[in-house]
C-alpha cells in the first residue's frame, strides 16, 4: 500500500472500500474473519474500508477479498461504482 493513489482514481478505490464493507457485513463477517478467509491482514482490510481515505491495493488482494466474499470481482465493481450515464442524467 506504499503507492498513492492518483485524483483520478481516488474516488474509485474508496466507492470500492465501500462496495467491500457493506457486502462484509451482509455476510456477517468481521474484519478479522474477512481477513483470515482472503489471507490478509486484519489492518489492510480496516484500511480498505477506512470512510472517505483511498487506499491503494493491488489486484491479487482484490481478488482474495471478492473469493472471500464469495463474490464474482465484476460484481463487486459494478456495485461500487455508477457508471457515468447515470450520474450524468438530471431530473426532468
């Protein structure tokens, strides 16, 4: 997690942390019990989820995390992030 992550991408990882702590809980899993079943440490997870910071994690983490929550990884992007179509559409 020594890399920063760019502004373009902040936004990103952190809807991401999001998307990975509300499914933990639907789950019903701690931090820790998330961490022990994706084979990470219980602080990376924290920093994961951590409200409003970006922290940058790599891929095969990602992966381990969404295996752990039994998840497909598309799905757990699809459900932290708003595609562009709809965040631009204004009432009528």
């Amino acid at each position: 997690m020594s890399k920063q992550v760019s502004f373009k991408n902040r936004d990103r990882f952190i809807q991401i942390g999001i998307a990975i702590a509300t499914l933990r809980k639907l789950r019903g899993f701690s931090q820790e019990k998330l961490a022990e079943k994706a084979g990470i440490s219980r602080s990376l997870v924290s920093a994961i989820e951590a409200p409003g910071i970006a922290n940058c994690f790599s891929m095969e983490v990602f992966f381990d995390i969404a295996d752990a929550l039994d998840v497909d990884p598309a799905d757990l992007i699809r459900a932290s992030v708003f595609p562009d179509a709809i965040i631009g559409k204004k009432d009528r």
